[in-house]
C-alpha cells in the first residue's frame, strides 16, 4: 500500500503573476476559451511536494528538501495550423533553468457551445531542446511543424469556468503512464484563476485505484504561513432559504486572495481573503472575509474570526458564502 509522507507535507500557496491579463471582471463577459487564454498566461513561482509515495518508499524528492520549488512559464504562440488559441508551457526548477522537467503545446477549444467549459489538448514534443523557449523565437515559431509534435491520447483537460476560476483535469482512464512494470493512468487536477494556480498529479493503479503517487503544487506566496481556503457559494433567487441552491465554488488564499463572481441576476461582486496582510493592530490577529461589489468602496459584507479558524462564512439570506480549508493537516481535500 503506497504511504503518506510526513505530517511536513503541507500544500503551500503561492501568488500569480499575470502579465497582460484581462481583469477578472471581464473575464466572464467573453467566450470561456477565450477567457482561459488571457488568464492562464504568465510566469509561476510554485512549490510542489509529495503527499504520498510509491510503494518501495524510494524518496522522490532530495532528503535534506521538504519541496522542490518550480518554475513555470505559459505564453500565447501563434500557430494557426495547429489552433486559435495555442500556448507554450515549460517547466523547470528555479535553480536548474537549464533542465525542463516539463515542455507542452496546449490548444484550447471550447468543449460545448453554450457553456462555460473548455478542452484543452496538449501535445508533446519530439525534441523538446530544439524548442526551448519557442515563445520567445518567431524564428522557432515559423520552422515548427506538425509532424515535430505528438499527442497525448486520454490526456485532454476539461476545465469549467466558475467566476474569474477555471477548475477541472483529465477524464476517465485513458492518460496512461508505465513504471516499475505497473500500468499506471494519471489523475490531473488543475485550478488555475487571477490569483490561484493549483494542481494535483495522482497516479493510480489501473487494476484496482490503488493510489501509487500523489503530488501537488501551488503558488510560492508566504509558505509557512498561508493557507489556501475553498468557498462554496450558494444562491436563491427569490431570497427564500429554502430554495437556496449551490452556485460556484472558488479558492483563496488568506494573504489577500480573491476572486470576482457574477450571480444570476447580473450583479458583479469580489471576495476575498485577509490574515496578516491585513492592517490589523498586532494584538488583534483575525481571518477575514469580504465581499464588495466593483467600485463601491463599503463592502456589501464582512466577517472574521480567530487567525486558526477551520470555517468562516458570510450568509445575506440569499446569498450564502462558506469558506474552509482546502487541504487540511492530514493531507485530504475537505471541499
């Protein structure tokens, strides 16, 4: 039976650069494709750590290191043969730039007109150091063809837009990886937002879901001390409790996290989370939530409680907001 690591393998959040962006409230005006490709874009500094490891117990991370800091770059690549919407990704450690660990082409589809869900289908490269740094390159960019990629079969995410979020991963049994002799298929989670970018890589074992593998990253921001919070939004439209129905979710977290959301009846509005880096006096350490609507500057709503709270929450009758941990200390996901 695989293992889990040691009580130290906490997730730890991290902020996201976005460079060139739409802001989040527009994001939920334009196609959802479309919107993917403004906000998945830019540079990540993440954390990645393992919670549970293959069944010999060999480390996969190096003994005197709790987490592998990583360094992730997307950018939009012009490739018409390939798609409307393509991005490069490639991925290394901060301090080896000079190895990737991870090369992709990523073509972004919409999966089904009239709803807030995209494909996105990535592709491999055969030599991936001839392509290094292809965004950077109209040179590289004109000499790639198609017969210099290969697709993943099984391996396609299927990302559903909730707010300024895009939530989602791999489908079904078909993104298969081999080792040790094992047939293994890959569990990909992915939360990627305005200021969240989160990810779980599972690998299971196709005879009978045997967890072999479990990794996970996410933004470098305050490690020690930040936590990432899911929100469960639930809506009314005639403002009756008992015809309140569940909206969207959406991640924060506490050093300033926020995301904007749009309800049924059109109104805009932005949560977001404080600890620390809120101006409190030193004594009067809390956990903080708000909401406000764009341009007013009185929140519509707030609340706090103790700085280790489990559950913080914000109820208008008909719009009810819940917030807890995401990951808690035992390493499973509460939400």
């Amino acid at each position: 039976m695989a293992r889990r690591a040691s009580g130290s393998a906490l997730l730890l959040v991290v902020a996201l650069l976005l460079p060139g962006a739409a802001s989040p409230g527009v994001l939920e005006d334009m196609p959802a494709a479309d919107a993917l490709i403004q906000v998945w874009p830019g540079v990540r500094d993440s954390n990645e750590q393992v919670l549970v490891e293959p069944d010999d117990g060999k480390p996969l991370l190096p003994e005197d290191e709790d987490a592998l800091r990583v360094r992730t770059v997307v950018a939009r690549v012009h490739l018409p043969w390939l798609g409307a919407r393509v991005l490069y990704l490639e991925e290394f450690l901060h301090d080896q730039p000079s190895v990737l660990r991870r090369q992709l082409l990523l073509r972004v589809e919409p999966e089904t007109v009239g709803v807030r869900r995209v494909r996105v289908l990535p592709y491999l490269f055969k030599n991936g150091e001839r392509w290094r740094r292809l965004n950077r390159s109209p040179q590289l960019i004109s000499e790639l063809k198609a017969s210099d990629l290969e697709s993943t079969q099984g391996c396609d995410l299927v990302l559903h837009q909730e707010g300024d979020q895009f939530r989602g991963g791999t489908t079904g049994l078909d993104c298969n990886e081999t080792t040790r002799s094992q047939t293994l298929y890959v569990d990909y989670r992915l939360v990627i937002g305005s200021d969240v970018y989160w990810y779980r890589r599972r690998l299971l074992r196709e005879s009978d879901d045997q967890l072999y593998e479990e990794v996970v990253g996410y933004n470098w921001f305050a490690p020690n001390e930040t936590r990432l919070f899911s929100c469960r939004i639930d809506y009314s439209a005639s403002g009756k409790l008992s015809e309140m129905r569940p909206f969207i979710r959406l991640d924060l977290h506490d050093q300033g996290g926020h995301a904007r959301f749009t309800t049924p009846d059109g109104r805009k509005f932005d949560l977001s989370l404080h600890t620390e880096d809120w101006p409190f006096a030193s004594d009067r350490d809390a956990l903080l939530l708000l909401l406000e609507q764009p341009n007013d500057p009185d929140p519509v709503a707030s609340t706090w409680t103790d700085i280790e709270g489990r559950q913080i929450a914000i109820d208008l009758g008909w719009l009810s907001i819940r917030c807890g941990p995401l990951v808690p200390e035992t390493g499973e996901v509460s939400s």
